[in-house]
C-alpha cells in the first residue's frame, strides 16, 4: 500500500504538492476517513463531516493517540493556511509551493518565517510528522484495518 501511494506520488509529480504530497492535507484526511468507515457506523463521534472535531473524535476512542490527534491538528492547520496563502499569492487555485524567488520570499513572510529555507523546514516537519502516522497506519504490521477497504477510500481520495 505504501508503495503505491509513493509510486502514485512520484508519478503525479507531487513532492512540492501540499496537498496531494506525501504527508499533505489529502493524508490527515484519508486517516480520518479510515477510521470514519471502519468505525463510523458505531460511534456517532465519527460520523461528522468535519475533520477536526472527527479527528479529537478518534483520540477519545483512543484509535489514536492524544499526541498524534494533536499533531495532525496542527499540521492541517498549518498546511491549510500555506495553501490559502499559496493560492492568494499565484491569485489561483493552487497547492504546489512556488518556484519563483519573490513568490518563494512573500509565502515565508506571509507565514511569519524570515525566509524560504526555514519555511521549508516546518513544511517539512510538518508533513514528516504526518506521513509518519499514515505510514503507522496504513503499514504492514497495522492489523486493525481491512486493507481493502483502505485501498477503496485510498483510490476514492486520490482521485477526488
């Protein structure tokens, strides 16, 4: 599974993708909707429709750690609000980071770092934090989840 899913992103060209990436916006929202159709239909706590109040959801049934709950929190947070600011600097929809100097310059001042380099450093903390947790979950030794029902949302989320 997990080598699909890189393989898919490597072929998409999707490193620089937020969103789509490995460790993006799409990963916190594919662990959710895992435990959403595993788990769903017995605990009301994880049929909302959003993804925050669901994630907290999911710690109080303990599915998943307080910390990892808090540490998908905040990376979607985070990487939402790079994806707002992305997408009002390209004046577009858009989740890839910029390649331009200038673009690159107002994305870090925008989201209160002194230039690209450390930008990049949270971005990268940020999604190394959550393709740990999706690799934990989706992994091999990950017994709790009918893999083909993972794979089912998987191809449901890449292709949404």
């Amino acid at each position: 599974m997990k080598g699909m899913i890189a393989r898919e992103v490597r072929r998409r060209g999707l490193s620089d993708n937020i969103k789509l990436g490995a460790g993006g916006i799409r990963e916190i929202e594919f662990i959710t909707q895992v435990f959403q159709l595993i788990r769903g239909g017995r605990e009301p706590g994880l049929q909302g429709n959003s993804l925050l109040p669901t994630l907290q959801a999911i710690a109080g049934l303990e599915l998943l750690s307080q910390e990892q709950v808090d540490s998908l929190s905040q990376s979607y947070l985070y990487l939402r609000r790079l994806e707002n600011l992305l997408q009002a600097i390209a004046d577009q929809q858009t989740q890839t980071l910029p390649t331009d100097s200038l673009d690159r310059e107002r994305l870090a001042v925008g989201m209160g770092c002194p230039d690209w380099e450390q930008l990049t450093q949270q971005i990268d903390q940020h999604m190394s934090a959550v393709r740990e947790i999706f690799s934990n979950l989706i992994g091999d030794d990950s017994p709790d989840i009918d893999r083909r029902l993972a794979l089912s949302a998987l191809q449901h989320a890449v292709a949404g």
